[in-house]
C-alpha cells in the first residue's frame, strides 16, 4: 500500500471528512515520526509497533561489479518492530 492508498481508505471509511484533510493528517503523522527519528527518540503506536534507530557501524564492503572494496562510513537507519496485537493478526491471519 503507498500513502495515497492510505488516504484513499480512509477517506472512504470517513466520507465526512475532506481527502485534502486526511492527507495533510497522514502527512503530519509521517512527518513527526521522521522528525522524532533523526532526533534519535523512539515512536511506539500501542498496538500497531515501535520505530527506532539502529546504529550501523563502518565496514568494508565490495563493489559487485568489480570486485573492488570499498569503506562504508557508519550509518543510521530505521527500524521497526510489530506490537504483540499486529504479531497476533497476521498469525490468527495465516492460520486459518
């Protein structure tokens, strides 16, 4: 699903509200979100996951295509983990 698909279902599960409203909605959550993430803070939705920052530490890598390393400096990225009520859908889900 991509972000106008979200919008898209929401705005049909609340024909009462304005799609350019849900949209600047779904934009500001994702935006707090990224802005509390390169802040270093973690972002937990009860039941739906948490978002945090993992460290990536520098390494040598190599280039595939000519077999050449390279240094890659450290990085951040994202990273998400499902709450329990996630984990318990998508197995109540796939079991039957």
């Amino acid at each position: 699903m991509i972000k106008s698909e979200l919008v898209g279902r929401v705005a049909a599960a609340n024909p009462h509200l304005y799609q350019r409203d849900i949209e600047n909605v779904v934009n500001a959550i994702l935006d707090t979100i990224s802005e509390a993430l390169s802040h270093g803070d973690r972002v937990e939705l009860r039941g739906f996951g948490a978002f945090s920052v993992k460290s990536r530490p520098a390494r040598m890598g190599r280039n595939p295509r000519t077999g050449a390393h390279v240094s890659v400096s450290e990085k951040a990225v994202p990273f998400f983990k499902s709450g329990k009520e996630m984990r318990q859908r998508l197995n109540r889900e796939s079991a039957s």
